[in-house]
C-alpha cells in the first residue's frame, strides 16, 4: 500500500477527474469536482468544535510562518520528505488546538478531501476500547480503520488533538505506535497537538514512539499564558 498522496489544488483535481473520464469535458469535471468539495468542506467545519468555528491562521502570530512551511515539508511528495507529521505541544491553554483547527480550515478550504479524519484523543481511545473487544474495528469505516487506516481508504491527514500528558497505558502506546509506525513507513500526513512537553516526551510515550515522534516529525512548542483563563 504505497501511498502517493498529495495536496490538489482545484485544477489539478479537476484535470485527474478528466484523466480517469476521459468522456466527461473539462466543465463537467469542474461542476463535479466543485460539488464533492463543497459537501466535503461542510462535512468538515460541521465537525469543529463551536469555539474554533472562527479560528484563522491569521490568529496565529510569529507561529504563522513556521506551521505553513512544516505543513507544505510534511506534504511534499516521499522523494523528498521525511517529516511526515506536526506536533504542537504545549501547555493547557496555549492555543494549540485553536492553531490546529485554523490550519485544518485552511487546507480543507485548498482541498477538502487532504482531510482524513478528526478526532480528539479521548474521544477515539473510548470509542476504541468499545470497538476492539467487539471485532468491529475490522471493519471498514471503524474509528480503528480511520485512525490506521487499514482498508487504503484513510490516506490524507489524520488530526488527533489533545493526546494525553499523563503517562499512557500499554494499551494506549502500542495503538498509537501502531498509527505512527504505518503513517511514517507509508508516508500518511498526521497532525497531533498534546500537553506533553518535548523533554517529557520518552516518559510519557515510551522510548520507541518517542523516537519515531522526533524523528519524523515537525515538533512546534506554544508558549504563554492559558487563553482561556484570560477570556473569563
């Protein structure tokens, strides 16, 4: 399974529209292409939390420029990348998530099927712990399949928010080692924000995730206050 995404513009989705129905014109194509898109886009913000529904890269200050160019180094074609992820760590409040949602609106708006699947952490890990006893993780569309994807059909970027500070069962480290493991060796975009500080990243994760999260991905450290403190 040898993943050859890759962020489309318009165009460029439009042109492979063509390519594949050579029988359908270019304006047929684009008619399509527009309509996917935009039932795609809504499926997406209508999955934002209400209070990222406004966030905007341009919230982002001095980070602006850095999120971008380790978003475009993580989407480069597997020639010539091997950042396949972004973490934002920081602590509680400091706007990671709110810069996760700005830059997933972002690329959802460039193309909104580069987005795989959502999820904040503790919400996949209950539902996990449900599906795996079950056997419903072996089916496709299971929040399992999603997150590693295991049926092909889950290959743009997977966006976790809020992965645990606290150190992580057994259970938690081999499934997310598991979902970093096939992301990396496949070249699957991912994007994760977590309280972990960097230099907790071995004690909370274990050794082996630790290394994977250092060496294959775009680490980005907020700093500050806790924003939500100071909007009370």
């Amino acid at each position: 399974m040898a993943s050859k995404y890759k962020l489309e513009t318009r165009d460029e989705r439009i042109e492979r529209m063509h390519r594949d129905n050579q029988n359908r014109s270019l304006e047929l194509c684009a008619i399509a292409v527009d309509r996917i898109w935009e039932k795609r886009r809504d499926l997406i913000v209508s999955r934002v939390p209400e209070r990222f529904k406004d966030a905007s890269m341009a919230d982002l200050g001095y980070l602006t420029d850095r999120i971008i160019n380790a978003t475009e180094e993580m989407l480069k074609s597997p020639v010539h990348n091997d950042k396949v992820g972004i973490i934002f760590s920081g602590p509680a409040g400091s706007g990671k998530t709110h810069a996760a949602y700005a830059l997933i609106k972002m690329l959802a708006e460039k193309n909104p099927e580069s987005i795989a699947f959502m999820a904040s952490y503790s919400q996949a890990l209950a539902t996990l712990k449900g599906e795996i006893p079950s056997g419903i993780s072996e089916e496709m569309g299971s929040t399992w399949d999603r997150l590693n994807n295991e049926s092909g059909m889950y290959d743009g970027i997977l966006f976790v928010d809020d992965i645990s500070s606290q150190k992580l069962t057994d259970f938690e480290i081999d499934k997310l080692t598991m979902i970093v493991e096939k992301r990396v060796n496949f070249y699957l975009p991912f994007l994760f924000t977590t309280n972990v500080k960097t230099s907790d990243f071995k004690n909370v994760f274990g050794e082996r995730l630790a290394s994977r999260l250092f060496g294959y991905c775009e680490i980005i450290e907020f700093e500050g206050r806790d924003r939500r403190l100071e909007e009370k």
